[in-house]
C-alpha cells in the first residue's frame, strides 16, 4: 500500500521513489490488491525459492502477482500494455536456468501457479490443463484412470513453459508435447480472452506450438489423452573409460534403426563429479510393462556395469526419479544442439567433453553432464502427422534421424560462474566445429534447454521466424510481448 500511495501522492512518503517498477505495480494494486504482493510477503517470497535455478532465485521484482483466474490475467495484461514502461516476467513452472527467462529485476512478475485447472474433456480422450500444474501433478492425476499425455520427463518441470517450448519427452509416437495440444485459451495483448484451436484462430493455434512466451499468456492447455499402464525403464550407471565404444555404438545403432520400435527411447548422460570421475548414466524407457524389451538390450547387455535401477514402474515415479537428479536452488547452466545421427560425431563428442574436465575440476559442487537424446525418423514423422508447429524440425533432416544433446552444468558458489560459463560455451564450441567438419551438424535448437547465448527461435527456419512474427504483429501490434516482456526467447528481426 506504502508503493501505491508513494506513487499517487509524491512526497507523502519522502523515503520511497515512485520508480517505474513502482508505478506499474502501483496501477496493478488499483486492479488487483488482493493478488499483489511484495518483498518480505510470504507469498513473494514462496515465488522466487520455487525457480529451478539460484539465477532465477536470486532475480528480485518489484512485485509478484498470483492471478488465479483468465480475467485476472485479462485484467493485469490490460493495465500493464497501456503503460510501456512497464516491464514483466510470465512464471509456470520456472525451470529455466538463466536470470531473467521467467522473472524480472525491478519489474512485475506474474506467476502462474494458481492456475492449476484439470479437468476432462469428451469423456477423457481430452485434457484441460493450467500453466501452473507439474508434470507429476499431471500424471498422477492422469494414471488414476489409466491415462497420459506427452509431458516432461521431469516432475517439477511445469505444463505451460515446457509446452510453448515444444516439449521432448518419452513417448515416439505422440511428437512434441505440443503436437497433442488441440486448444489453447490464451490472454492477448488486448486483454481479451481467446479460444483458440486449429479452426477458430489457426494461425495463432501453430505459432504457439514452439513459440514461446511471444503472443500471449496461456491460461489453459487442451491435450489428447492416451491409454498408459506401467512402464519399464530406470537408470543403468557405468564407468566411462572401459565401455565409452559399447555406449556410443549402442546409441548410433538404436537411434538409427530402420525398424525402430516406437516404444522405445533413452537418455544417455555423459557426466563428470570430481569424486567419481566420468560415467555414463543410461536411462532407457519403454512404455508397455514388457521387462528388457529386445529394442533396449543393446544398452542393458553393455559390462561392466556399476548399477541397474531398471524395473516396472509407473511414469509419475519415472519422472519424479528424474526431478530428483537435479534439484532446486543450485547455479544452473543449460544448452542445446543437435547433429545427424553418426558415430564418429559421437566419439568426437565425448573427446570434447572428456578434454573440458580440466578446466571445471577444481570448481566446489560441480556437477557436469551432457546428455544424448535421440530423435529418429519415427518421431520426426510422428509430429508432422498432427498437423504441423511452428519448431521446423520435421522438414530439417532429409530422412535422416537426429541426436539432440543438451548440457546440464551445477555449481555453488557465484564467484565460480564465469569459470563455468567460460568452460560450457567453450565446449559447445567444440562440438559444434567438430560436426561442421564430419558435415553432421544441424542448426536446430531446444529452447527449452537453449542458453540465453543462443537464438532457438531463428534455428527454427526463416519461413517460420516470418510466419511467428506475421502473427505477432496481428495479434499484438503494440508488441507488448516483445518489449514489455524482455525474458525467454524474442522472435527475431
């Protein structure tokens, strides 16, 4: 209250400066008093401890609004888009590594997390879903009917970030998890509340399948429903140095497969701790109760092994196994990149990482891992069948099947992170001037693990950057969304 009478009568409180910060929340109090809240508030401060990463953590805005409904949310962007100078951050689940990507320094922070609808639609073929849910909120949900989506592959990674940045997950058959949303009820730069799908706004139903945060907030999420009993699947640990050619030969051949059995998939991390060295951490999935199904032997047969977690299991433990890996409250950095599926390329991989260990041993708490992910022919084909996104990774290979690899790097201490940053850009770098060599590399970057260096919106292809920014200034001709929200991904010029 002290900001809002502070920025109507200037002088009443001589300590306080009517900032712009200020003033923007000082005109959403006018609006929305009882969903406004500010530093030493328990709900502020609930806000920013629930961010993935120490960056986003340690980000401190003006105020945090919790709208628990559309038109609040109508009634913020309204308020906030005739006031240019105020700046906004949208949070779902905050689980991107960088400061910034979903909360502000001195601005308006909207989080999302009241926003936790989940209902079924056309006796349970359909799914609505709120921004603010969990996956592993989600699954359970889901499993008490025998039922799924394609969602995260970690519990605490939340719906709306993970779906308007395309979304990868377990399941080959199903694409991107964006692939299945069929409707979107989306907040536009006018205040209004669209329902969207592919017949009502078809434009905007694709460009916010990979888009982002750059037309709008979602405030609910429809999706397709699939039959799901228990899986198999867990983590397989191995010491790098006596199996890294078993490792790199099973991935190439699996992903490459010509008869690929769409049940399958598995991370492979390549990591390195300080007190064990590098291992590699196998985790194959399969989505039928079949134990070690033929697909996944040539990674369950590799010796020595140092640990089999694998079991039947259901797909909320998978994932919360998954969202136990890698904890809140640590410095994070992310990356992405993908290359053609080659096993030279692989083997030119681990080199780089194994030759960047050097430079981060010393570093308290570090943890540093890259993981593989396979993207063959069968998912490639499997997302362009439900109508296209705006991702351009379907037309990219020619045929030929996709590793994405992404980076996962956790430190303590902030005095360490230039020392981090230098070493993970550097080897990002390596890799990438060791495909181009091989003539594997291929552009295409997950934004959802993208680092703030790179720019996954343009690898996505021109004619899809022309098309999101067509559709940007058609729904939003201000561009509040691309000035007034500085954080995650822009579309480009």
């Amino acid at each position: 209250m002290k900001i809002l009478v502070a920025c109507l009568l200037p002088g009443f409180y001589p300590a306080l400066v009517c900032t712009a910060g200020n003033f923007c929340c000082a005109q959403l109090e006018k609006v929305l008093p009882d969903k406004l809240h500010y530093p030493g508030d328990q709900v502020y401060n609930a806000s920013l401890s629930s961010f993935w990463s120490e960056q986003e953590q340690s980000v401190t805005p003006i105020c945090v609004l919790r709208p628990v409904s559309g038109r609040d949310v109508s009634e913020i962007i309204r308020t906030l888009a005739t006031a240019p100078k105020c700046r906004f951050a949208v949070k779902s689940g905050g689980h991107m590594a960088q400061a910034g990507a979903a909360n502000i320094e001195d601005g308006v922070t909207i989080d999302l997390s009241a926003l936790a609808q989940f209902s079924f639609e056309q006796g349970r073929s359909r799914v609505t879903l709120g921004p603010g849910l969990r996956w592993g909120e989600v699954y359970n949900k889901l499993a008490a009917y025998g039922l799924a989506v394609p969602g995260g592959r970690s519990s605490d990674v939340g719906v709306g970030g993970y779906l308007l940045g395309g979304g990868l997950g377990y399941f080959i058959p199903y694409g991107f998890g964006c692939d299945n949303i069929v409707a979107y009820k989306v907040v536009v730069a006018s205040g209004a509340i669209q329902n969207v799908d592919a017949v009502t706004h078809p434009e905007l139903f694709r460009a916010l399948k990979g888009g982002s945060n750059n037309f709008g907030i979602v405030v609910s999420f429809t999706l397709r429903t699939f039959p799901l009993g228990r899986v198999w699947g867990g983590n397989m640990v191995y010491l790098a140095a006596p199996t890294v050619d078993q490792q790199l030969k099973a991935f190439s051949d699996f992903t490459g497969n010509t008869h690929y059995d769409v049940h399958a998939t598995v991370q492979m991390s390549i990591s390195f701790a300080p007190s064990v060295g590098i291992i590699f951490v196998d985790q194959p999935f399969y989505a039928l109760p079949r134990i070690n199904p033929p697909a996944l032997r040539s990674f369950t047969r590799i010796r020595p092994r140092l640990q089999d977690q694998t079991s039947l299991t259901t797909l909320t433990a998978f994932a919360n196994a998954s969202g136990q890996l890698s904890p809140l409250g640590f410095r994070q950095m992310t990356w992405s990149l993908s290359v053609a599926n080659d096993l030279e390329t692989l083997h030119a991989l681990f080199i780089a990482f194994n030759n960047s260990i050097p430079s981060i041993a010393s570093v308290a708490g570090i943890a540093w891992s890259i993981t593989l992910e396979p993207l063959p022919t069968a998912f490639l084909l499997s997302s362009a069948k439900f109508g296209g996104n705006s991702l351009g990774l379907p037309i990219r290979p020619r045929g030929k099947a996709l590793v994405l690899c992404d980076s996962s790097f956790t430190w303590i201490n902030e005095n360490d992170t230039a020392t981090v940053r230098n070493a993970g850009l550097k080897l990002l770098d390596d890799i990438i001037r060791s495909a181009r060599q091989l003539g594997t590399y291929n552009d295409w970057v997950d934004l959802n693990h993208a680092d703030y260096s790179q720019d996954p919106i343009s690898s996505y292809g021109r004619a899809n950057g022309a098309f999101m920014r067509y559709v940007s200034r058609r729904y939003d001709p201000g561009q509040t969304f691309q000035k007034q929200l500085p954080g995650g991904f822009k579309l480009p010029a």
